[in-house]
C-alpha cells in the first residue's frame, strides 16, 4: 500500500455487508476500490444534503405543522451525522485507522427514507405545490443515488426504494384518481433504475478488472510471474522515497553457463530453467521481497532491513539453491550458477539508477573474478560505476530509467 492512500474499512454488520456486497466473483481489492467509492467525497455529499434541506425547510415554511417540522428536523439531523461520520472516516482512512463504514451504510439509508417520508407526507397533506416540490426533489435524489452508488447496487436499490417507494403508499391515501397512474409509474422507475445499477456495477467491475490485468501485464513478466524492469524500477522508487529508517540491499544476478541450455536444448528448455530460478529465488527470500527479472537471464532483488554482511550471506544461499541442477525432462538435466552483485542504499547511491548501476558494476566484478561468486560493492566499484553513468548515461538493466 502507497503511502498517502486513503484506506476504508469494510463493513462488519450482517445487513451492512450484504447491501455493500459488490456481487460474487470481486476480488479484494476490487471490493476495496468500491467501499472507498461509496465514501464520496465531500462536496458531492454537501450537493444533495443541500437540496434536501433546503426542500424541508421551504415546506415547513408553507406548511409549519408538527409533521413538516419533524421532517425538517430528521433531515438536519441525518445529514449532521452523515458529514460528521464521513469527516471521521475519510481521516481515519488517511491514518490507516478503522473507519466507521457500517454507520456510513445506515444513515445513507436513513437519509432516503427521510425523502421518502417528506414525499408522502407532502401527498397526503393535499397541498399539490408542496407535494410537486418533495416528489420532484425525491426524484432527482434517485439519479444521484443510482451513479454516486453503483458500486454497492444492493445499496442504491434499497436506497431508491425507500426514497421512492412511499409516494405509491401516499397515492393510495391521497384518493386522487388522476394521481393513480404512478401506480405503474413508480414500479417501472424502481425496477428500471435498480437494474441500471447492477448493469453500471458489472461494467465497473470488468473495466476495474481489465485495468488490475493491464497494469499487472506492464509491471510483471510473464515468463515467470515476477516483476519486470519497469515494475522493479517503480518499487525500487517507492521504497527510496519512504522514511529512510533502515537500510536495504539491491542485489543484482544472472546465471552463468546459461547459453549453452538455450544452444543444446533449445528455448523451451531455457524457458523452463529460468521459471525453476524464479521459483528457487522465492524460497530463498522473506515472503513480500521484491524480485524482478530484468530480462534475458538477469533477475534482481530488493531485499530490504539487512546489513552488509546479512546481504553477502543471502547472496551465497542464493548461489547455492541456484546451482542445484534442473531436471528438463526424461533423463534430461542441465545446471547453472549465479554471479551476484550486491550494492547497499544509502552507501553505494540515493537513487534508482546510481544503485542499479553499481549492483551491476559488482556483479561485473563477481563473474571477473571466475563466476559464482557474491561480490559486495566497494569504494572503487561504486565511484567507477557512478563515472560510467554520468558519462554515458543509464545502459544495459537500467536503460530507461529516469
């Protein structure tokens, strides 16, 4: 998770979770995406809070009875409590802390009943003036609701009906022949926009998960499954970025003698041995490690709060668990070795490029020195690497970089 990234919680309650349920099949954090959708923000939260006030108070200025008045009054109230919760959650969401999403949930429903309340009341009083003014303002509330909480569209229908459903009911009471017709009327709507939410919620979720797809395709590599270049470079940014309170290793390598399994084999057996590298590279490692394969047979890791000599020694157990041999089918097997190179931040740079390029001047130095071998940045290596890249620029892994 970003630093700086807005966090809700999900909803706990039994009836909560199963009016935010964004339908089976969304992943995590899919489902978190659209929790944090159903948040708003608040100057759309103030736009319909606004309107509905304003609506009870005009009406209870034109008809200032204790019914009027007491709607007037659970309106100021509801939307009080909404801003308050949604104030406490969007900055408990900003801190990682739990937020009050249930209680969010509940006054949203609370607030459309309350419209539903003042349409029928407005009905029933047979004053047509006032009765026009609550069911057009519930009216209106009903679109907002469906495209502000498609994402939940248990949620916005249960929120429809009740903003809605009590106009029918207030018909009936209201004994006007004429006003019968929104017997159908009010159903059709109902029925129609409930259904525009669950299609709006289904095209969200594909065009969320299509999005989830492309960014995982450009970021990893999809021989092995781990991050490629540009996914490495943007982690290897995010964690330079972060509080520098401990320090972190970039540990560059590639498989000696790889070449000749290519040649004698062919490629889908070089394919084969580099998916069983990634696979050993991650039980070498803690889970959550950064691994990346740079391309061809060069793979690079950031493994974070170790020492110079914790680093060396993940090196040589990497080494290790590389050279085992690799079985290729039938009586087929084949082995490689590793050369690595390892440079520490903050002692070998401060930036992306500097420390891919002396990871990668001592990973020169290791297979100089007779391959398989784990060799840590020096002095020498870092300022002959860092000359190399101000004179020519970033090449080789760390082309493109910025």
């Amino acid at each position: 998770m970003q630093p700086g990234t807005e966090v809700y919680s999900q909803p706990t309650w039994r009836l909560t979770r199963w009016l935010a349920d964004a339908g089976p099949g969304a992943p995590d954090d899919i489902r978190a995406a659209l929790i944090a959708q159903l948040h708003g923000s608040l100057p759309v939260f103030a736009a319909g809070a606004v309107n509905t006030i304003a609506v009870a108070t005009v009406i209870a200025l034109r008809q200032p009875t204790a019914l009027f008045v007491a709607w007037l009054i659970a309106e100021l109230a509801i939307c009080t409590a909404r801003l308050v919760v949604l104030i406490i959650a969007h900055r408990a969401a900003r801190a990682h802390r739990k937020t009050p999403t249930d209680l969010h949930l509940v006054l949203a429903v609370a607030w459309s009943c309350s419209v539903g309340f003042g349409a029928v009341a407005s009905i029933v009083s047979g004053d047509w003036v006032v009765a026009m003014l609550a069911c057009l303002s519930a009216a209106a509330m009903v679109g907002g609701i469906c495209f502000r909480n498609f994402g939940a569209p248990r949620l916005a229908g249960t929120m429809i009906l009740c903003s809605l459903g009590p106009i029918v009911p207030g018909v009936a009471l209201a004994h006007e022949p004429m006003l019968y017709v929104v017997f159908l009327q009010v159903p059709m709507y109902l029925a129609a926009m409930t259904a525009a939410a669950f299609r709006l919620n289904r095209m969200l979720i594909a065009t969320m998960r299509a999005e989830r797809e492309n960014s995982h395709r450009a970021h990893h590599d999809a021989l092995t499954g781990l991050l490629n270049r540009a996914g490495f470079v943007e982690a290897l940014g995010t964690r330079l970025a972060a509080p520098a309170d401990r320090r972190f290793a970039v540990m560059f390598f590639d498989l000696d003698n790889f070449k000749p399994i290519n040649d004698t084999f062919g490629h889908a057996a070089g394919d084969d041995v580099l998916k069983a590298v990634a696979a050993r590279v991650r039980r070498v490692f803690p889970d959550g490690t950064v691994v990346a394969r740079m391309g061809g047979d060069e793979f690079v890791v950031l493994l974070d709060g170790v020492t110079p000599e914790t680093a060396q020694e993940m090196g040589h157990r990497l080494i290790a668990e590389v050279a085992a041999s690799y079985e290729l089918g039938g009586e087929l097997r084949a082995s490689v070795g590793a050369s690595v190179g390892i440079a520490m931040s903050p002692d070998h740079g401060a930036d992306v490029a500097e420390l891919l390029a002396v990871a990668d001047a001592a990973l020169y130095e290791a297979k100089s020195g007779g391959k398989s071998r784990c060799c840590l940045a020096s002095v020498e290596t870092n300022l002959a690497a860092l000359r190399r890249l101000q004179q020519n620029g970033p090449k080789g892994p760390i082309a493109g970089v910025a």
